[in-house]
C-alpha cells in the first residue's frame, strides 16, 4: 500500500470526527462555556504575575467540575461532594481563607496558598502539583467571577504575633477560652468533634448544611496545618461559615492560649511539637514563604 | 486514572506466530538450547500488555478527567502525585471509611474500531495450501475491517489510608484474560514519601508510560524500543511489559524528584514461575524542573539490569525429556539503560517526549546458545541503540494532536554473516484524540491514527504481516490505519 493512499485514508476519519462535532450537544461540552463577571483580570504574589486568559485554560481543566462554569459551585460533581461541602461560589467574593479581616477580600496570596494547600477533609485537593505559575494564573481568573474584586481592595492583613510558649497553664486558659468565655464548644463540641449542640443547625451563607470542624481527626486544618495558620483561623474567621472572627474579642496571647488548648485535643498531641504531618509543614512552607 | 492498553493483544496471534520462527534457527542445532526454548514458548504464547483506563478515582474525586491527565490515559503532574501518593490526594478523606458504601472503584475500557493494516514484503504461497508447484512469492498483505480491542477490567485505590492497591484482569480481543497487574503498596512507610513499597505485578516506573500513551494502532500502539530484541535473540524482555517483584520508590511534595528501585523476578512477568531463577533490577531517576514560560520539564535516567537462563534442566523419568519449570540454569547477562524527558513548551499546551535506550545481550543470548555449549565462530554480544521523539499538542484538554518518530539501530550484530542493519527499524505515527465531553463519570475519546513502521529483515513488532519477512535483507514495510471510539466507565 502506497503512502498516499493510507494518508487518504486517514481522512474518513476527520470527516468523521467533523460530524460528531456538529452533532455533539452543546451542553455535553462542558469546557466551551464559562462565564466571567467582570475582563480580564492579574493576580500579583510575590514575584508572579497571573494572568486570567491563562487561568481560563486551567480552571476550564481542573476547577469547572465542581466550581461550574460560572464559579458559582454549580459544578457536575457538586451535589455528590463528601459531607455535603459545597464548592466555593466564586461570584459572591467571600472566602474562608484569609489574612484580611472578616468581610473583606482576600489577598492575591490567601487565594494562591488555598489552591496549592488544599481544603482538607474537603473535596477540595491541594493543587501543589501545578506550577506556581499556572496557580497564580488561576488566582487571577477566579477574581473575574465576582465584580468585588473590580470594586474594592482587600484590607490589610492582620498581625500574626511570635508565639507565647505552649504551657500547661496556656493550655488550661485556652481550654477556659474554649469551654467558658467563648463557648466553642457550642459548635465544635465538648472534646472537640464537631458534635456540638448547635451543629446540626450550622449553615453557610448559601443555606446549606455545614459541619463544624472535628479538631480530633484531621493533622492539619482548613486553612494551614501551622499553629500560625490555626492562629489566623481564629482572628479572620471564615467568611461564608458561621464561624465568625475573634480579632475584636480575644488578646493575642489568648488566640495563642486557644491554640494550644486545640492542639490537646488531637489524638497524637505532644506538648511543644507541632502535630503537623511532614507533608502539611513543608507544604505550608512552600505555599506561604517562598513567594513573599 | 487512566492508564492505557495497546493494541498488541489485537494481533497477538500474528506476533506470536513470529517468535515461533526465531526459535527455530540455531536452537535446532544444540539440544540444551531447544530444550530450554520449548519450555519457554509458552510463555511468549501469553498476551502481551493491554491498555488500562479508569475513571473510578475521577468519580471518587469528583474531578473531571482533565485534572489527572494531560488528556487520558496520559497523566500530567498532578495525577502524578496522586499516584505516587498511593491513589489519594492526602485530605484525610482518602481512606475508604470515607467513602459511600455503595462506590466501587472499577472501570472499564474497550475500543471498537475499524482499522487496516497492511504488510509488504511477505511470503505468500503461490498456490493457496503451497505443495506441488507452489513458489513463495513476495507479495503485500493487507486486511481491514471492524474489530474490537481488549477489555481491560480495572479496579484499584485505598485499602486503608496509605495502602493502596490495583487488580487489573485484562483480556485480549478474543476474551481471554490475563493479569496486567495486581498489587498491593504500603505508602509513605515511617510518614515519609521517600519510602513506598509495591509488591505483586505492575507496570516498570518508565517516565514515558506505554500503558498510558495516547496511541492504539498495531504499529502505533507500542514503543518499538520498549520490545525490540534482536533477531535471533533470546531474551524475551521487554521494558514495556509489566513485571512481578517488589519496588522501592519515592517522590518530592510536588514529585518533581523521584526514585524507584525494583528487584524482579526474571520471568518476563509471567506468572507460575515458568522458567528463572534468577532476579533482575530495575533503577530509575527523574528530576522536574519548573520553567515558567515553558511549563515543567523533566528529565530521568533508567538502567535494567538483568539475567535469562540458557540451559532448561529437564527430566526424563516419563521416557521423554521434559523441562522443569522454574529450574533454568546457565544465566547470562542483559541490561538496557537511557534517559528519558518530558518537556513542555507554549505554557504546557505543546508537549515533546524524548527517549534513548541503549540495549545489550550477551553473545549466549543473542544467538539462542546454550551455556554448557561453545558459541559458534564469529558470534558476538549483539549491541543496539533505540529512541524516539513524541509530541502532543494540546488544541485544549479534549483535542490532541499526536505524531511519534522511532528509530532502532544495531552496533553490533550476534554473527558477522548477519547483514550490518539486520534489524533495523524506522518507525511514524501520527493521529488526534477528540474528547467531545469531559466529565468525571466516564470518558469517550475519538481516535484516528495512521502509523507505519520499517523493519529490516524481520516481521514488524506489531504482529502484522505473516510473521516473517520474504527476504532477510529486505526492509517490511508495515502500516496501519485505526478509526475508533475509546471509551471507558
């Protein structure tokens, strides 16, 4: 068989290939339609630049399962989600992780750290695999979802103290914190598990059904796995979740007291290490200092 | 999540009806040998690899394929990880405590097809059933028509949180089934990432995966110099085939640095240990690199390194001597060694796979002789070099463009009447996937790919033809042309 004839050959099967793409429903093609709230956006960590046309590529490639194609969480995959978590709507502008305040956006650096750390025991993966360049790109893309970004400027990010020391007598005032003054425990529970009597009745700011965190399973938290990351859960809060910010409440010292308290309730707490898994700190690491 | 499965198993019958001719030559002349070599026939008799694919971790996930692969079965770096992760995304819901009872993580995946092939320079029988006045005449065969891959039957994930596991029962196109791989992995060992350990059958930790290529045709659809063994050649390995041992490996956060070291049981991978002794290894090395206009490039260096037996001990207590499985002796040395890459351009978009292989046998080996005879006169170590250069361009995740061009050259031939390119082989492909949707409950792919190979001497790698070429000098021309739907569920 000559050459040119098998090259002839070949072009049944474009012809082929034509058809079914006039057939195919629109709406199979799932990566051909999404919609942005506002142009063309940039996204500035450290040294990076990202760029939302090149985050489109990404996020059409990783993120529209769940997000959807407008960033609202309407995703395929949203409604078969472990527990229930809903996908972050992108379009309302408000994030769990944060450095700002409560209510105000986050910085560029908050949304590229939260890609590449993940969400645990979320549906949420850690997307460090990509490159840093392709989860800043992405970072700029999900700003063009919501005219927030357009609109405001994130607030500054709150001060992180030095540590105090992880005493017993920290513990035991954090533990006071927890149990007494704050009453965490409504949520999260007496020893922690999520299982508190107010639980059942937690919602997000969507209206659906959201767990409080089990401080007794998982080795990191939602939002780092450092004591400084489980620190600034306390101070900023989750936006979008009724766990609100303690900044106006509670003294440094006494943030530093609840983290401590907290770490007591991990199964494998030691006093004076931190319980993160290998993983979690070099992750953390990488996500939130190589880049400043 | 998906691996791959090629296209061999389709003509299985023609590749295995080649091999039976190579055993016929100088093995007819020492006893030993043609024992040993009639004891091993079966094993070659066996299927070759399949294609694997599964979105079973994509509906665990809910992740779309895309997010795992580069465009499946293909994976890019984060479907790397996962899998170096031991099939878990570390967000302490990997255990499958965590999981809806009801899920089962299985997938299955087939191609119906239509393709052609066609083979010239065969030997044909001038009258059909030969006798008489029959001559063999040097003709073109070609045949075409609809036809169906093999199944493959994938189930793997989390046993437990850090063990994981993969049963792959595999069938060719006629359904019989075979083990492509079946395993159990203990992952990060001491809480470190460093340290995994596999053990059952699995696919060797190549940095361009066969399994996974993007490639169906007969000619296409396997790395030539992941098979080629030169002609007259014991040594059944090959470094596409799927082995049975116990691997060593370990990976970065990001998997960017990666190692693996294996220690395989000499028997092409086939199980009831048909026929060695003896183990073989395995080294691997990769590095990635992040070069942000580019995307990540990665470079890696393997190095096989094993034994094949020569002599078959043999028994007759029967009246006839019969081989003992399993008790070969007179083992000689083998290895293939070379370095691979996986590099990116235009942002990742334009993907290129370079691949150089340096192959040697032992003389006993390349010529089929016994190690308790002498080697003919003239014999030499047979010694070649191999590689080729892959490109995918990827339109967007559900269009790819794809074209390989694959080389093998011999340095050094067993015997010196064997003509300098005895073996040679030159081989094309070029094609294009079309994903037309991509969610992550299953997974459809339109695939075209025209390819062709040259041989020289030899029937074609892929089993087409008639399974010997007309003349030893001259060069076979194979092609294919494939038109098909890849789907998996």
């Amino acid at each position: 068989m000559k050459l040119g004839v098998s090259v002839v050959a070949f072009l049944p099967g474009l012809a082929c290939l034509s058809l079914m793409a006039g057939a195919a429903p629109c709406s199979a093609q799932i990566n051909i339609h999404v919609h942005t709230a506002t142009g063309p956006a940039e996204s500035h960590i450290g040294n990076l630049t990202g760029h939302s046309e090149a985050g489109k590529q990404l996020y059409r490639r990783f993120c529209i399962g769940c997000h959807g194609p407008n960033g609202d969480g309407k995703g395929e995959n949203a409604p078969y989600l472990a527990d229930g978590i809903q996908p972050r709507d992108f379009t309302v502008g408000l994030f769990k992780c944060r450095s700002t305040v409560s209510g105000s956006l986050p910085l560029d650096s908050d949304l590229f750290d939260t890609v590449g750390r993940g969400l645990v025991t979320t549906g949420m993966p850690s997307w460090g695999p990509l490159t840093d360049q392709d989860r800043a790109d992405l970072v700029a893309f999900i700003k063009t979802f919501s005219p927030r970004f357009e609109e405001e400027k994130p607030e500054k990010p709150i001060p992180n103290p030095a540590e105090s020391a992880d005493t017993p007598e920290s513990q035991k005032r954090g533990e006071e914190l927890y149990q007494k003054t704050l009453k965490c425990f409504e949520c999260h529970g007496k020893s922690g598990r999520g299982d508190g009597p107010s639980a059942p009745t937690l919602r997000d700011n969507k209206g659906n059904p959201i767990p409080p965190y089990d401080f007794t399973t998982g080795s990191r938290f939602k939002c780092g796995a450092t004591n400084a990351d489980l620190y600034r859960i306390f101070m900023t809060g989750l936006d979008g979740t009724p766990m609100p910010a303690w900044s106006d409440w509670v003294s440094p010292d006494q943030g530093w007291d609840l983290v401590h308290y907290l770490r007591t309730l991990q199964v494998n707490y030691k006093t004076g290490k931190s319980k993160t898994a290998p993983q979690s700190r070099e992750k953390s690491k990488e996500n939130t200092a190589k880049l400043k | 999540m998906f691996l791959r499965t090629s296209f061999l198993r389709l003509f299985a019958g023609a590749r295995h009806a080649t091999r039976s001719s190579r055993w016929s030559t100088l093995a007819k002349a020492i006893a030993g040998a043609a024992v040993f070599f009639g004891a091993m026939q079966p094993l070659y008799a066996l299927p070759v690899q399949k294609v694997l694919a599964i979105p079973a971790f994509a509906r665990k996930y809910g992740l779309p394929c895309s997010a795992c692969h580069t465009a499946w079965p293909e994976l890019n770096n984060f479907g790397q990880v996962f899998r170096d992760n031991g099939y878990q995304l570390m967000n302490d819901r990997d255990s499958p405590i965590y999981q809806n009872p009801t899920y089962f993580p299985i997938t299955f995946r087939i191609t119906p097809n239509w393709h052609l092939e066609s083979t010239t320079h065969q030997p044909v029988d001038s009258i059909p059933g030969g006798g008489g006045a029959s001559i063999s005449q040097d003709k073109t065969v070609t045949t075409h028509g609809f036809d169906l891959s093999g199944l493959d039957i994938w189930t793997a994930g989390t046993l437990f949180k850090n063990v994981s596991f993969s049963v792959l029962p595999s069938a060719n196109s006629a359904g019989a089934f075979h083990f492509e791989n079946a395993y159990v992995r203990f992952d990060n060992l001491g809480g470190s990432r460093w340290l995994n350990l596999k053990f059952g059958k699995f696919e060797l930790d190549n940095l361009i995966s066969e399994k996974r290529f993007l490639f169906l045709s007969a000619n296409g659809g396997l790395y030539q110099t992941y098979h080629f063994v030169p002609l007259g050649d014991s040594t059944g390995f090959g470094v596409g085939d799927n082995q049975i041992g116990v691997e060593l490996m370990g990976h970065s956060a990001k998997s960017y640095t990666r190692y693996s070291v294996a220690l395989l049981s000499s028997n092409e991978g086939q199980v009831g240990l048909p026929s060695s002794r003896t183990y073989d290894s395995y080294l691997t090395f990769s590095q990635a690199f992040q070069v942000s206009s580019l995307g990540l490039q990665r470079f890696g260096a393997f190095a096989y390194i094993g034994e094949r037996p020569t002599v078959t001990q043999t028994s007759s207590a029967s009246g006839t001597p019969a081989p003992i499985a399993g008790a070969a002796t007179g083992n000689k040395p083998f290895y293939r060694v070379g370095f691979a890459g996986d590099l990116y351009a235009l942002r990742g978009k334009w993907e290129f796979l370079p691949y150089y292989v340096h192959g040697y046998d032992n003389a006993f080996l390349g010529t089929k002789t016994a190690a308790n005879m002498t080697l003919p006169p003239g014999t030499h170590a047979p010694v070649w070099n191999g590689g080729f250069l892959e490109s995918h361009y990827y339109v967007s995740p559900q269009f790819v463009l794809t074209g390989r061009y694959e080389i093998i050259r011999m340095a050094q031939q067993a015997l010196d009447t064997n003509p300098g390119n005895l073996g040679d082989i030159d081989a094309y492909s070029f094609g294009y996937r079309w994903y037309p949707f991509m969610y992550s409950r299953a997974g459809l792919a339109f695939h075209n790919e025209y390819s062709m190979a040259r041989s020289r001497g030899t029937a074609p790698l892929s089993g087409d033809g008639v399974g010997a070429a007309f003349s030893p000098s001259s060069g076979v021309w194979s092609r294919s042309l494939l038109i098909g739907f890849d789907f998996d569920f």
